[in-house]
C-alpha cells in the first residue's frame, strides 16, 4: 500500500518534468570536449545541422579522457574529441566504428601582457616554454591528464625541462579545464597552454595575449567516431552516422570554416571524404590546400596564421 | 570591484528581456528541485518519525548515519548516481542517464537525509513531551507516527525547506549525471559553471543573483503559506 503510493508519487513527479524536456524527439547523445561547447562552436553547427534533419544533438561536453570513458561505457552515441592516440586505441579495441578527421584547430601560448619570460613572437614552441623555465616565470598547467594537458607535457618534454619537478612552484597544476585554468592564469599573471577555440571565447583575459603560436607541434586534430553498436546494440547508429556524414560532408565542412569567434577563425575543416569542399571553403580562405590536408600535413600548420582574419588583430 | 554592478546590470537585463533560454532554464530547475524535494519529503518524513518513535537494536547507529549523511558530497552522490544510471550500470536499460529524472534522483539522495534526520529530532522532541497522552489515548505507533508529523508541520516545514536549499544549490551531482545538455538538462548552478568556465563572470554573478531572488521567492511563499495556516487554523 505505502510502497504502491511512493511509486506512484515518484511518476507522477517525474514524469512531467522528463516529458517536458522534449523527450521522445529523435536525438542522439555526442560525448565532446570543453573546447567546442566553451568556444560556441556546437551552438553554430548543431542548428545547421538539426535544420535540415530534424535530429537533435544533445553534447555532454567534458575532458577528452572522460568522453572516451562515457563512450566506453555506452553512454553516448558518437565521440567527438582530440586526442588522435587515444581514438585510435578507442576504435582498435572494437568500442568504436572508425575515426573520422573532422576539422584541426591548433594550441597557442598565452600569458601577460607585459610578457617578463620575452616569449613574445618565438614560434618554436619548445623554446618558448624553456625560456619561460628559465626565467622562471608562474606557468599553469591543466593537471587533468587531458589532451592539452598530454600536449603540453610533450612540450616540456622537447625543451628538456623537467616541469613536474617543480610543481608548486612557478610550475602549478590546477588539474581543471581549461576555462577554470585560464581563469587562474589571468589571476596570477601566468602562462599556459590553451587551444585557441577555448582561448578566443573566453572573456576575462583581463590583459593576457597569445604570445607564441604557429608551431607544427601544436596542431590540434579532432576526430569523430560513431559508437559501435555491436559493442553497445541500444547505439543509435543510424542517426549518429547521419551526423557524422553530414560533418565530413561538403555543406558540414562549410558550416565549420564559415564559424566565427568575434570575426577570428578557430577551426580548419580538414575531412578525407570533402572533396566537393574545396570549391566551398577555397572562397573563403587563400589557401585551399590547407583546409583539406590532414594535419599531419607538414605545411598546414605554418599556414594556419596566415587566414586573414587572423592578421586583423 | 566593477564586476558585481556588472553583474547586477546583466541580471536585470536578462530579467528584463526575458530572456526565454534562461526562462527555460529557471523552469527546468525549479521542476527538479520541487520534484525531488517532494520525493523526498514522502520518503524521509516517515523514515525520520519511525527512527524517532520506533527502538530496534543499532538504532542509535542510524541516528549517527543520517545525521552524517547530512553532509554527503554532491559529487560522490553524482558518481553514484551516474554508475547505477549508465548504460553499462544495473539501470542502464532505461536509458535515464543525461535526461531530467537522473538530475531528480541525485538531488533525492542528497535530500532525503537532511529531511530524515531534522523530522527525526523533531519527532523525537514531540514525542518526549506528549508521549504520556497519546499513550492515555491509546494511540499505538502508527498513530503516534502520524500526529506527531502533523502536529510538527511547521517545524518541519523547516526542514523541508533546507532540503529544497541544497537542491537547488547544488551543482556537482547534477553536473555529473545530466552533463550541462542545453535546453535537455542544464540547471541554473550547471549554467554558472558552465559561463564561469567561459570566463564571462559577469554573466555567470548575473545568473546567481537569479538563483538567489529565485530561492527568495521559494522561502517567502512557505513562509506566507505557514503564517497564513498558522494564524487562520493554528
């Protein structure tokens, strides 16, 4: 009798606030990382997309470590993050289908404006960390084992500096993302390491600046994986795969290099399968061969600066 | 400190606007709040009166247990909650995991100790001072149980309102198991999270103010509610 009426209390809560939240629509789940939801990169894609379709995206948008782990588990229906390592472990191990290149945006350094360790214009991005290591001045790392994280470590690692030694000291690990870490550089008058999608939507750079960019190491490659519905049979492996075809696809990689932050670019469209999106992209970009090399590429990177909504700052 | 007039001067304006985005968010959170509060309430209310009036061996292990459950960490709970809710989780059939019934579940966790353990020092209070008349009555347990709840409901109105004040608070279980999904999941604290991490604090202090006046609204009409009962049928 009570145990009938809790039950029936517990739908009759429940059940107006799940039906409200447009359940029942057709929408599939994509496991993301901070750097496109904070940079306002899903809010210009997903209406493109769900315009034309009808379907809608739900982004959980976490640490690249964490979405792989949601995927693993089933949680999510497509992955779309920026480790190329961990993807590619990811699909070999049967939880996803196949990796697909998406778009590459790249990672720069950031600090205060008045620059005390002079990294200013290096673009060897290992030289520029050693100077900073030398100086020493305060930089901050993300900690959190992410893909910046994993990227930055290699940086250290090429400049010989052994960085985890001194943490705590003007090496500080906040192990967060990296919005809350690009808030305590701003505090401390630090360095980092951000990716620039994150670093051009971020609003309280209260007078940091990029201060080294345009390094090849600092390429920053996504992939999107559709979750492999043997592994998880409840995948809807329809629907994402209708996702992932239309972000390789001609009018996809469109709508990635016309988005804007505040008129600058942050991402390159750089599909195997888009083709048919030279012609689309050429128009807006001086260097078309660029947008579809994959990023191992080696001339890409040096011309990533080069677009000229870049050269306005 | 130019930050918090800015922050003021957003609020109102997003107020002033409204803003529907933020219309929807309010509504969604204040839907799950009251739902779980509610859950709550029907499950830890009796749960606290039975701890009070009933004696069974380890029982004062269970006072202690609700009393530190009181502090349970949201985190945690959302782990939890996020375990037993994924796909690969005993619940995972349902697929509630990143839909607005986890974010209940979580805060209903988080709520019913703080209920259980305030109704139980309450009912217990009661129970001291009327125990001999309700027994001269010949009210057995269950009955007992059952006045001593009514008969404390504005105490407990109390507690039911400190229940719904972490709820609404809270943001690191809900961040966990709803994951901040716009316009699906995405609650007024995971909303500030969320614009903290782009580094608008303007806009995130805006939206807390919101919360705050929200809450506000919450307590004054409880609170108008039990003054208007009490004076009316006290």
């Amino acid at each position: 009798m009570m145990i009938r009426f809790w039950l029936a209390a517990a739908v009759a809560c429940i059940w107006p606030v799940q039906a409200g939240a447009g359940d029942g629509k057709t929408f599939i789940t994509v496991a993301s990382t901070t750097s496109t939801q904070n940079s306002g990169f899903f809010a210009h894609i997903l209406p493109l997309f769900g315009k034309n379709t009808g379907i809608e995206v739900r982004v959980v948008a976490v640490g690249t470590g964490q979405a792989l782990r949601l995927a693993r588990r089933g949680d999510a229906d497509v992955l779309f993050v920026h480790h190329g390592p961990s993807e590619e472990k990811f699909v070999a191990a049967g939880f996803g289908v196949k990796r697909h290149d998406v778009m590459v945006n790249d990672f720069v350094i950031v600090g205060p404006g008045d620059d005390p360790a002079g990294i200013g214009g290096i673009t060897d991005a290992a030289k520029a960390v050693r100077k900073i290591a030398d100086a020493p001045a305060p930089f901050v790392s993300r900690g959190d084992d992410s893909g910046t994280h994993k990227k930055e470590q290699e940086l250290w690692r090429a400049a010989e500096v052994d960085a985890a030694a001194a943490s705590g000291t003007w090496y500080r690990e906040t192990g967060s993302g990296m919005g809350a870490t690009l808030n305590t550089t701003a505090a401390m008058r630090a360095y980092t390491l951000t990716d620039r999608g994150t670093w051009l939507g971020f609003k309280n750079k209260v007078g940091m600046r990029v201060l080294s960019e345009g390094d090849r190491r600092l390429l920053n490659p996504y992939g999107v994986i559709l979750v492999n519905p043997a592994r998880h049979p409840h995948v809807k492996a329809k629907l994402g795969k209708i996702f992932i075809d239309w972000l390789i696809s001609a009018e996809g990689q469109a709508a990635i290099a016309a988005f804007r932050i505040d008129g600058r670019r942050a991402f390159w469209p750089n599909a195997a399968t888009a083709g048919a999106s030279r012609s689309a992209i050429g128009k807006k970009n001086p260097q078309p061969g660029t947008v579809n090399r994959r990023p191992s590429g080696k001339r890409g990177v040096e011309q990533l600066p080069d677009d000229p909504s870049e050269r306005r700052k | 400190m130019p930050e918090f007039g800015a922050a003021f001067a957003e609020a109102l304006s997003l107020v002033i606007r409204l803003d529907r985005d933020l219309a929807e968010i309010v509504w969604l959170s204040l839907k799950v709040s009251l739902a779980a509060v509610f859950l709550a309430t029907v499950i830890g209310m009796p749960l606290g009166a039975a701890v009070a009036l009933f004696h069974f061996p380890g029982r004062k292990a269970v006072i202690v247990g609700l009393n530190a459950l009181m502090g349970l960490p949201p985190v945690v709970v959302g782990l939890i909650v996020y375990l037993a809710l994924s796909r690969a989780g005993p619940f995972g059939v349902f697929g509630l995991l990143f839909t607005p019934a986890a974010l209940i579940a979580a805060q209903v966790l988080l709520v019913v100790p703080i209920i259980a353990a305030l109704t139980r020092q309450v009912v217990e209070d009661l129970w001291a001072e009327y125990s001999d008349q309700l027994r001269s009555f010949g009210a057995g347990p269950g009955r007992a149980l059952t006045a001593l709840l009514w008969d404390g409901r504005f105490t407990l109105l109390t507690a039911v309102l400190a229940g719904f004040g972490r709820a609404s608070a809270e943001v690191g279980a809900v961040m966990i198991v709803g994951g901040n999904i716009d316009h699906v999941t995405r609650v007024m604290t995971t909303a500030i999270a969320l614009e903290v991490r782009k580094g608008d604090l303007a806009l995130a202090l805006g939206l807390g103010v919101i919360l705050m006046v929200l809450s506000l609204i919450v307590n004054g009409a409880a609170f108008l509610i039990k003054d208007t009962v009490e004076t009316r049928y006290g």
